[in-house]
C-alpha cells in the first residue's frame, strides 16, 4: 500500500499542475496586446449587387484610386473570382488579395478562441500595409455594421446602368439608418472609355442632402478601361479622404473592440 506521504506528495503535484496551466486567451487579453496608433487606414467598397451591372476587373483601377505604397485588398465581395487569381500569379497583381471570410458572418456566435484565430490571422496579413480595402455586398451590409464602424470611409459603387440612382441612394438610406457615423464616398463607373462629366453622384447627392440632411463626397469616375479620373478638387478630395475619423488610423484595434463589444452586447 502507498503510504500517506505519497499519496499528499501526489495530490499536491496535481493541484500545481492544475493551477500552473496557462488560461484560455480572451478577446479582452488578444485586445490588451494589439499595437496602437498603426498607420493603417481602412476603406470600404460597398458593390450594388442588386443591380446586374458589369464593372472593370477591380485588380485593373483600384491601385489608381490609393497612393499608398502598401495596398491590401480583403475581398469579401468577391469581386476578384477564382478565375482572375488562378489566371494570375499573385505577383503580377497590384496589391496582396485576402478572399472572402466565411466566419465574418456570424462571428459573434464564435468562441472566444476562433475568433481569436480570426483576428490574429487578419492582424498577420495587415501588419506592415498602409491601406486596406474591403469590398462588401450591398446586400450583406447588416452584418458588418462593427465592421463599417471601424473604417475610415465608405465607397459605394456607382455603375453606368438603369436605376443605379435608386438603388445607390437605398445603400445610402441603409447606411444611414444603422447610424454608420463613416463618411461617404459615391465612386461612379463609366462604360465609356472616355471621361463624361457625372451626373449620378449629383443625383444621389442632393436627394440624400434634401431629405437625410447628410452630405457625400464625390470620389471620381473610373472607366471603361481601368483609368481613374479623380474629383476636379484632387487635394481637397485627399484632404477629406485622410481626415481623421472616429477610428483614426488604429483599424485592428478598433475592429476587434467592435467585435468584442458586440459579444458582451455592449455596442
């Protein structure tokens, strides 16, 4: 029979090993830990998947519409298919491209530790980029509202096509009614490869500004062939467009405190 001592001498190695385990990481602990006051801004792309309109390959103009020298695209969209990336090496690309994010869609209902995963993969792909652009289904707005919150502005695509009036200012009246406090940008689509002058920003404009009491900007027109045609005001335009916002440029902090407020029902 064991006698009395060992058996204490094993109890007590039992209770330290139990007590020296390392805890689970929590959301706030992964919070705690990221960097602030990053030089990454965040801005969205909303495409208006309601409308059965065709748009220039985004790989051919968006390094046209940023000057930052470290550009990333997180297509939740999917604007880029499987097509276009298996086609091109991604090196030939303008920019790193990171496919859409299942778990986005109902990342509150993950634990702890998957969103954790989440998180810190998204972190690893963001760390030394300067911008990151995030293409969103008008249709899937809703669920990302932490999402459009942490950004620094809002793009909504505006194609050359019937009843894109109409439904550019639903994507308005949707922004507006979840109180996105993110300025936005009405970027338009020519199916020329010539530059028109605008009218559907105006349109949408003075309806939000007439019955909202919201102002939007003008982001320019891009063409049938890739090329971009900034607002006649470019520096006016990149004043507005760097303004510091509600998020500043701390992206991933701000992003995952969303998250995580979210969970606590707090936001």
């Amino acid at each position: 029979m064991r006698d009395q001592a060992a058996s204490l001498r094993e109890l007590k190695a039992n209770y330290e090993r139990m007590v020296s385990k390392p805890k689970a990481e929590t959301s706030y602990d992964f919070l705690s830990k990221i960097k602030r006051n990053t030089p990454l801004f965040a801005y969205i792309l909303i495409y208006p998947d309601s409308l059965n309109a065709k748009f220039p390959e985004i790989d051919n103009w968006l390094s046209k519409l940023t000057n930052a020298q470290h550009t990333y695209l997180w297509d939740q969209a999917n604007l880029i298919n499987n097509k276009v990336l298996t086609s091109k090496s991604k090196d030939l690309l303008s920019f790193p491209v990171l496919p859409k994010q299942m778990a986005m869609l109902d990342i509150i209902s993950k634990t702890d530790s998957e969103r954790i995963d989440f998180l810190k993969n998204l972190s690893n792909n963001l760390d030394k980029q300067s911008e990151v652009w995030i293409t969103i289904k008008a249709s899937e707005i809703s669920y990302y509202t932490y999402l459009f919150n942490a950004s620094n502005r809002l793009y909504i695509m505006l194609p050359d096509f019937e009843d894109t009036v109409l439904k550019g200012y639903e994507i308005v009246k949707t922004l507006y009614g979840l109180k996105i406090p993110t300025p936005i940008n009405l970027l338009e689509f020519s199916s020329n490869s010539f530059f028109e002058e605008a009218f559907t920003s105006n349109r949408i404009k003075n309806v939000a500004k007439k019955f909202l009491g919201i102002d939007l900007y003008y982001a320019g027109v891009v063409l049938s062939n890739g090329r971009y045609i900034p607002p006649i005001n470019e520096e006016n335009q990149k004043s507005i467009k760097n303004q510091t916002g509600a998020s500043c440029s701390d992206f991933m902090y701000s992003f995952s405190e969303n998250i995580v407020n979210l969970t606590l029902g707090t936001n």
